[in-house]
C-alpha cells in the first residue's frame, strides 16, 4: 500500500522553455525557498559563462568525457542543442529520491520527451517569453553580447514553442516576479 501511495505523489518535475526564457532561473529560485524540491544538475559540453561555476547551474565537462559517458550508459537522457550536448544522469535523479525529495530540474524539451516516456507521471512546465525579439534581447543581455549560435537559437526557440501544447502547464515569463508566483502556486499544488 506504502508504494501505491508513492506512485501516486509528484516525484519528478521537469521544466522547460527556450534558451533565455527564463527556466534556470525559476527553478534556482523555486528551490531556495521550498526544501522538498532537489535541483537535478545536469552535464553540458557548452562553456561555462562568466556568472557561473561548476555544479551551479551545470556540470561542465568536455565533449570527449560526455561521449564516453553517454556510451557507458552514464545518462538517462542526452540531446544536442544548438551546438552543445546536454545530459542527466541517473546518479542525480537517485541521489534526490533517497533525500526523500521532489526532482526538479530544467531541460531542454528533447529530454522532456525522454523523461515523460520514462516516468509517465512527471509533471512537466513550459516557460514562453513574451515574444521572439524579447527572448533575442534576453539572450544578449545574459551573454554580454550576441553568442555565435543566436540565429540558430532563434530558429530552434520557434520550434521549442511550438512543443508548448504538450506540457502539463504553460506560464509566459512577461514579467519575473509575475510569472514567478504562477509558477510557486503550480508546484505547491503539485507537492500538496
């Protein structure tokens, strides 16, 4: 009966959007404040930005290590986005059910995908900026300037878009605080 009750609650909660939209940040913040929630940290080949540092938003690896990784099993899931390979492993995901906590984490929607063909009761969270030319503005604003794959991440941003549909729930991020307590009073509902 005890793993009945379990099957039941929310274990998994995974949180996507297009790059710069606004997905680290929710759930960095979602984290800090409600301790039965573990931030999943996941591995990128992408270089690492001047704000962070290992572990945090990422682990940073080399493309050579994550190949090795991926042919060994390491991932639950990895994906290619724009020019980087981005992957969870089971490690994490293990490590935050035996805290007896909540996964949480932000991927791309590829590994949504995975994720919800692999735990089917995952709830999931689409995060949509206002509009194409702010998610632009936002990128360039986080980067310092315009990263070499912007167009790339455009192009691929209308398509994530487009996947909205398929999530649980869609919050626009047209205001941060806003769009914040939508997303705060999602998860409290998901936990209760």
């Amino acid at each position: 009966m005890d793993s009945d009750n379990r099957s039941n609650k929310t274990r998994l909660i995974v949180v996507a959007a297009p790059s710069g939209a606004g997905k680290s940040s929710f759930v960095d913040k979602i984290t800090k404040i409600d301790n039965r929630l573990h931030d999943v940290i996941t591995y990128t080949t992408r270089p690492m930005r001047h704000h962070e540092k290992p572990g945090q938003p990422y682990y940073f690896i080399s493309k050579e290590e994550f190949h090795r990784k991926s042919k060994e099993n390491f991932f639950i899931e990895w994906a290619q986005v724009h020019t980087n390979y981005y992957g969870t492993s089971f490690a994490e995901l293990d490590g935050a059910w035996r805290l007896g906590k909540v996964a949480i984490m932000d991927i791309d929607i590829q590994g949504v995908r995975t994720f919800k063909s692999k735990f089917p009761d995952a709830k999931t969270v689409f995060i949509l900026p206002p509009s194409i030319e702010e998610l632009k503005r936002r990128v360039i604003l986080r980067d310092g300037k315009a990263p070499d794959d912007l167009d790339i991440r455009m192009k691929n941003a209308e398509k994530e878009m487009a996947s909205a549909p398929e999530f649980d729930v869609r919050i626009v991020n047209d205001d941060f605080d806003r769009s914040f307590e939508e997303f705060k009073k999602t998860i409290e509902k998901w936990l209760a």
